[in-house]
C-alpha cells in the first residue's frame, strides 16, 4: 500500500454509520471567498477535547464544509465549452439548453403501416401505388379515397385518418376499403409538432448527454452539441517505495494508487492526461506542479510532516494558496485544497494532495476532487438519499469518519477491513457511510456516498440504493 500519512482511527474497524451531509453547503452562495472566510472562522472555532490532539488539529476544516468549498470552487471557475459532434458526445454535459430546431414531428406522419383515408368509407382505393417514409408531399386526397401507407409517411392533404391493416379489408377486386371497427378522425396521425415545436426547451443544461439524448438531438436537427469540456486531470504519485510490478520485498511495497487514482477519477468523467511517478524528489514535484496545465493535480501521498513529505514545501515555493489544509474525517485527515495562480500561459489551477494510505486517499477523492471535478465539469451534485444502518456504530470522538458498506434488506451493514490503509474493504462495498463524531444508533438513517460506478448497477430502490 501507499503511503506515510499516519493518522489516529480510534474505532475498531468492524462498524459503519453515516451523518447526513450539509448539502445547505453545497448551494450556490455570493461566492468562493464568502466560502472562505466561513470555512476559515469555522475553523479556528475548533477546539479538541482534554487530552486530544495536538494543535495540529485546530487547522483541520469540518469534512461538510470542505466538501461544500470544493463543490463551490468547481462551479465558480468558468466554464470551457466546445462544439463537438455527436459521435463525441456521449457522457458528456451540456452547455446550454437542448432548444428544439424544428418541430417534430415536422409534418403529419402515419403512426402504422396501413390506409390512409378521406372522409367516410367505405372508401375507393387509388391505383398507383402507396405513400412510402421518405418521400415529398403527395397530392391531396379527394373525399372518399383511400391509399396504402407506410409507417413515418408524410399524411397526404385533406386526410382524415389512418386505418391500420389489421382492421380494414378490401372487395374482391380490392378496389373498396371497409374499415371493421369505427374510425375516429385523426386516428393514428401523429399531427406536426405532436412532440415539440421549434423553439422549445428540451433539456435543461448541465444534463447529461445519454444515448437517448443524443437520439433526441438528432431528431431535433443538430449535428454537433455545445457540450462542457471534461477537466483535465494530472495525476502525480509520490514516494521512493512504490514498486510497480511484482511482489513487496525488502521494504518496498507496490503501489495501488496509480492504478487505481486514474480509472476512478475517469469514471467521474473527467480526463487524466498522465500519471506520473515522481517518488520523494522534491525539485521533480516542485516542476511538475509549477508547469502542468491540468485543471487538477492530484498528488498521492506527501502531504504530512514527515522528512520526505514534500507537498506542503512545495506549495509554499509555488506560491500556492493553501484552501485547506487537513480535514476532520477519518480516514483521510492529512488532505489538502490549493489554488496556483496564472502563470504566464497558465491558467489558474487547483491541486489536491491526497494521503498515501489507500483508503484515506479514497476519502480525498470522496471529499475533495469529486466535489471539485463535479463543478469543473458542469454536473449538477447528486440528490442525497439516507438509509437506516442496521446496528448500533462506532464513530471517531470528535471527526466524522468514512466507512465502506453494503445495503442488506434495506439497511446499511459494515465492512470489516476499513483502516487507512485498507483496500479490501472498499473493494466489496456499495459506498461509503458518514459517521457522525460519536457514532449512531441501530436504526439511525445516515446519508450515504455512492461510489461513481454505482450507475453501472441497476437501482433497487428511489435515491440510488444498489446491491
């Protein structure tokens, strides 16, 4: 595993709960630095209980308001768009309002394969073959006359209604048309306009580009969406002990931050333009940082005090801005939240350094760059669903903390093998519960973090619960 970010986890490890998150937070508000100085005069409210921690700990933003902060700094940034094609994009967010080119349909159609028909039958068949799909405006249709019809066909002038083939017959001679039940006019037309006219609003923006969406773009007339462009995602991992292939020897351990950082944060929908191990070189992280062009570094692992922890030195050579430096959450604590400015061609950017610890650096990404990524990228927060947890659970005494879990029968259960350092856990769970500080009750409803894959898997229940 990765990393030398020690922390405190006071609970035993066999346990879940979850708090409900403060999604007042996450609402729009008169901007980042209001957000700021919230978070800032939160933080120095803190105080640890006799015989707690160190005055370390008075600098760790609440876990609800950090997350709030890296939700409204995600939005505030302003918005790369593009023009892309439609074979492009799928998962994609829109940027604007899907507003409908023409009506639709744009004229008359038939509704069924069948007979077209004028006034009331019976009704004299004409010669000279059907109306197909595809085909310009046929000629009016006198009173009285029927013709063959094809789904999607444009509806002839003067036509009343549309009889499907199962219920019409003809003569002997097929040259009268009796419909066998009543023909109500109209009947399987679908009028011009039935779906939309020009004009109208279809879909919201910041709404996900589905196959279905695309499907709808289509009909409407476009051949390209105006869609937000994915962040771009830089992702540095830290540290001399990392192997990358085979098995943990004389001190060295692999390293399950790299394969696992770059997936998870494209499955946020979001792309990683390189993933690069620097190990505990200090001057190699300090160019990276200063010359990328990512919207988000992302570090892993670096960001205590330790002798080769360089995040932090690195940040104050860069000139950073340091947003947040450690969260009340566990595990996890030792996260951070910086702002580069422009630089020249660079843009501003934002770094997020997460724990080495396996599981504390899923808590990061849960925390910080999801939130993040997510206002980067144009989506709108997920609606926030509770679920009762099965039994009575531990919490930290005073931090909230993040553990793995499943739904069993409607309720959360546990998962053993959540430490820092942990991935099995993780690895089965469903999502992450909220711990208050102090934990919960059996019956308790907590608010959950669904993984970003929990859309591949069929819903169970209204809200996203999922086995």
């Amino acid at each position: 595993m990765n990393g030398r970010d020690h922390e405190f986890d006071a609970a035993d490890g066999s346990d879940v709960t979850g708090a409900p998150l403060n999604r007042s937070d996450e609402a729009e508000s008169d901007g980042v630095e209001e957000a700021l100085a919230l978070v800032g005069r939160q933080t120095r409210q803190e105080s640890a209980p006799a015989g707690g921690p160190s005055q370390a700990r008075h600098r760790a933003t609440g876990w609800p308001d950090a997350r709030a902060l890296a939700a409204r700094i995600g939005r505030s940034s302003p918005p790369c768009t593009q023009h892309v094609p439609l074979d492009q994009a799928l998962g994609q967010v829109l940027a604007e309002p899907l507003t409908a080119l023409c009506d639709l349909p744009s004229f008359d159609t038939s509704a069924m394969d069948g007979w077209v028909v004028a006034g009331p039958g019976p009704w004299t068949v004409q010669v000279g073959g059907s109306i197909l799909a595809g085909h310009g405006e046929a000629p009016p249709l006198p009173d009285g006359a029927a013709v063959r019809i094809a789904t999607g066909a444009r509806i002839p002038p003067e036509a009343t209604a549309v009889i499907r083939s199962e219920h019409a017959r003809t003569d002997a001679d097929k040259s009268q048309l009796y419909a066998e039940r009543e023909v109500i006019p109209g009947q399987d037309i679908r009028p011009r306009g039935q779906e939309c006219r020009s004009g109208d609003q279809l879909l919201p923006a910041a709404s996900l580009v589905t196959p279905a969406v695309l499907g709808l773009a289509a009909a409407a007339g476009y051949d390209e969406l105006l869609t937000v462009a994915r962040p771009r995602v830089e992702v540095l991992v830290l540290g001399d002990e990392l192997l990358t292939a085979g098995l943990p020897h004389e001190g060295l351990i692999r390293d399950a931050l790299g394969p696992m950082v770059g997936p998870w944060l494209r499955a946020l929908g979001v792309d990683v333009v390189a993933t690069h191990r620097l190990g505990d070189d200090a001057e190699a992280l300090h160019r990276a940082v200063t010359t990328s062009d990512a919207d988000l570094i992302l570090t892993t692992g670096g960001t205590a005090a330790g002798p080769v922890d360089h995040v932090h030195p690195v940040l104050r050579k860069a000139g950073a801005e340091l947003l947040v430096d450690g969260v009340a959450v566990r595990p996890g604590h030792p996260m951070l939240l910086a702002r580069l400015a422009a630089d020249g061609d660079l843009p501003v950017r934002h770094l997020v350094g997460l724990p080495g610890n396996p599981l504390a650096a899923v808590s990061g990404l849960l925390t910080l760059a999801e939130p993040l990524l997510r206002g980067l990228a144009g989506r709108p927060a997920p609606v926030p669903y509770r679920t009762p947890v099965r039994d009575e659970v531990h919490g930290h005494p005073y931090d909230t903390r993040l553990v793995p879990f499943v739904h069993r029968a409607d309720r959360l259960v546990p998962l053993h093998y959540n430490g820092p350092a942990m991935l099995r856990g993780i690895a089965a769970a469903d999502g992450l519960a909220v711990v208050p500080p102090g934990g919960a009750q059996a019956g308790d409803e907590l608010e959950v973090l669904d993984l970003p894959w929990t859309s591949w898997t069929p819903s169970l229940a209204e809200g996203g619960c999922f086995t």
